[in-house]
C-alpha cells in the first residue's frame, strides 16, 4: 500500500541511481512506480544509468543508493560500483506467471501443453519455461517445449514453427515467452491453418496492449505488476536509506492477473454448446450479455442452454456470467488504479453503485473496502 504521508525531509538530499532498462512495456511501468514515489520524496534526486552499471558509474561516483535490475544482471564490476551503498534490486518472479498462465488454460480444461521459447536463448525465458513444466507437472501433465533454430530469419522461423505446431496433438495450449513472441505464434497457427483459439489457444507475457490489442485475434496475456514493484523497490530503499531496521534488499516483480482475450477463448468439455458457451461469455466479460441474447447466438433455446449447462457445470449460466464478471473486477481492484465506474465498465456491470450493491451482496464488503484490504 501506498504512504499517504511523507516522512519529514531528511537535512540532505539522497542521489538514487537506478539502472532498469526501460525497452519492454513491464520495465516502463516499474519506471513509473519509481517515479511516483520519488515525486512525493522531497529529499530524493533521481539518475538514469546504464542497466550494467559500470557502463555509467565507478566507485567514485557520488549517490547514496540504487535500484538495479536482478541479481543475475549485477555484473561483478557493477557490483564493486554499489559496494558501501544501499541497493535494492528487482527479480522477475517466474512462478507467479506459471501460476496464472497453468491456472488460466486448466480452468478451460486443456490437456496438451507446450511452451515457445524466443530466439537466443534468454535466462528469464528459461526460467518462466522451468516454472511452467514444474507447475503443470504438479496436474501430472507434461508440457512440450519449441526452441528456434539458433539463426534464421523471421519468415523461415515461421515456417519452422508452424511445422512444429501442426504435429502436436490439439487442441493445445500455448505459453510464449512475452508477447512478441506469442504475436510470432499467432502468424505461424496462420501459416499451419491452425484456428486460434479452437486448435491453439495463445497466452503471452506482460500484457502490453500495442501488442495484444493489434493481433488477430486480440491476445490473452498474463499482465506483470510492473508499477506496483518499482514503487515497493523505491520504499523499500528509501526505507534503507533512512536506517530502518529490515528493510527489503530485494522485491518480485510478478504476475498480478490473466488478461483474457480471444487468442484463449476456447473451452473443451463433453458438451460443447456448454464449451461455446463459456468462451463467448469469456470473450464478452465487457459487455452486458443477457442469457437470452446468448443462446440466440448459440442457435438454441435460452431453456436448452440453461439445462446443458447446469448438467455439465453444476451452475446456473446466470449465476457464472456474475461469478466471471465480479472476479474480473477483483483483479481490476487488486491490480490496477481504475475507478469503480471504469471497472464497472469493463466487466459489462451497469455502473459502478451497482457493483457496489452486487460486492457487499457477494462478499459483505465494498469495492473500495476490498481494494484496501488487498
């Protein structure tokens, strides 16, 4: 949780460096974490560095403390340029992805897994793939693993994937490595004449939307709390900064929420009205979808939908359509800033006093009590 008031000024300046590189959507967010509490700090002075420190600074370099990407990117020299200074550093946290990203495709009922690593081979990459086969391993299921050819231009690692994908066993389901790599998986199912999501339902990493929102189909990504880490990184070194006892070295920056699109809106069950069901009212959580409209789409009556899908779920259709949208508005509660009214929006609620009515009623709370408590 956020300081609501600064601590009173210290008599000098600290001068924090930091060295994020700030290429990929995650670390831009983590920037902005930074910079929003270094604003309300009136005793902190910010520098940009370079991500391998000792590009930038030496051990003469006057700052106070630094905020550093992972330990594995604190080079031995960059490590002699932080000696004697208060350093908090940031670790990509692979289990919280895996988590998400298993949890996301098993709740649609997937059996056949595989995981598409990007060109050059990348620890994160490794370690995020790691994650994922420990995870699924603990479902007892197996997860296939795409590795590149080591050089290759773009049209041949397509082809090269796309031949890939055509013989495993379907329907499937995708974790990329990060989003531009899953965008990579969406043209090679194009070139293999493989549906998205019927044969191979694609998730990426970070949820940038420059990415998602421009494939075809839109693409699910598990969404990094990017913000919220660079903003605990910035507290937990002023904190170190000030002398307090026990504070943090070291914070995870993971996954936070699945942010489903249509690259994952398949379902697979021995019914599949019921299965096409669950995907149009995944691939239409923003909207306001009456069980009436729904089953016109489907070609049946709004009797026949609600009797195959309580005989195949257990639940009333109504009742999950409420159940997707108010966790949906969890999410966006726990992870994001968005007012009640934008979250009520998103979720196909009608405004944001009948999310109000319909929280208190599901979970004896408010909104805004619930994002406190979060």
């Amino acid at each position: 949780m956020e300081r609501h008031s600064m601590e009173k000024p210290s008599s000098r300046t600290f001068q924090v460096v930091f060295g994020i590189a700030a290429v990929s959507y995650v670390m831009r967010n983590v920037l902005n974490g930074v910079f929003r509490f270094a604003r309300a700090a009136p005793d902190w002075s910010l520098m940009a560095v370079d991500p391998d420190l000792a590009e930038t600074i030496s051990a003469e370099t006057p700052f106070d403390g630094a905020i550093v990407e992972g330990s594995r990117n604190v080079r031995r020299r960059s490590r002699k340029a932080l000696r004697g200074r208060k350093t908090v550093e940031l670790c990509l946290d692979a289990g919280s992805v895996a988590r998400l990203a298993a949890g996301h495709f098993l709740e649609r009922g997937f059996e056949h897994y595989a995981f598409v690593e990007p060109p050059n081979s990348r620890l994160w990459a490794g370690e995020r793939r790691e994650a994922f086969r420990r995870e699924l391993a603990t479902h007892g299921l197996a997860c296939s693993v795409y590795r590149p050819p080591s050089r290759s231009d773009l049209s041949l690692r397509h082809r090269h994937l796309a031949a890939w994908l055509a013989a495993q066993p379907r329907p499937l389901a995708v974790l990329a490595a990060y989003d531009v790599e899953a965008r990579t998986v969406l043209g090679a199912c194009r070139l293999a004449g493989l549906g998205v999501p019927e044969d191979v339902a694609v998730l990426g990493v970070d949820d940038d939307p420059l990415t998602c929102e421009t494939t075809l189909p839109p693409l699910s990504s598990v969404a990094m709390g990017g913000e919220e880490a660079g903003y605990a990184a910035a507290a937990a070194l002023d904190a170190a900064l000030r002398g307090r006892p026990g504070a943090r070295r070291r914070i995870a920056l993971g996954a936070v929420r699945v942010e489903a699109r249509a690259s994952t809106a398949h379902f697979i069950g021995r019914d599949p009205l019921v299965a096409k069901a669950r995907a149009a009212v995944a691939a239409r959580i923003g909207e306001r979808l009456p069980v009436a409209e729904l089953a016109k789409a489907l070609g049946v009556s709004r009797r026949t939908l609600e009797l195959r899908f309580r005989a195949e779920t257990g639940v009333p259709i109504g009742e999950t359509i409420l159940n997707e949208r108010l966790a949906r508005a969890k999410d966006l509660l726990r992870t994001t800033s968005l007012s009640c009214e934008r979250i009520a929006a998103a979720c196909g609620i009608y405004d944001a006093n009948h999310l109000g009515h319909l929280f208190r009623r599901k979970f004896g709370a408010s909104p805004s009590s619930f994002r406190k408590g979060s």
